[in-house]
C-alpha cells in the first residue's frame, strides 16, 4: 500500500501540474507542495525539474 504522499506525487506526475493534481485531490497547492516537498526530504533529491513555475524533463 502506498502513502497519501505517494499519490499526491503519482497525480502532480500524471498532469506535470501541483494546481490541476491538487484539484484532483481536493487539497490546497500549497499543501500538495508540502507533501512533495516531504517526499523530496525523505528521498534526498529533487523528485521534478523546475524552471521558474514549469516542469522540465
């Protein structure tokens, strides 16, 4: 089973997007950015690439 802030990581992947994943999931931005923000801490790495307020691949 995973943890609430692997799906929130999975939906901000799915749509490259913290504002369309957290309508997804019926959360605030700044609270999806947090669980990211959680799971980068934890794994020690940045999980996406950010230019300014876009993704990079």
């Amino acid at each position: 089973m995973i943890s609430f802030r692997h799906e929130v990581f999975f939906e901000v992947a799915n749509h490259l997007s913290f504002a369309k994943a957290s309508q997804v999931l019926n959360l605030s931005q700044p609270a999806t950015s947090r669980h990211i923000k959680s799971l980068e801490e934890l794994y020690k790495t940045s999980l996406f690439g950010r230019v300014g307020n876009a993704f990079v691949t």
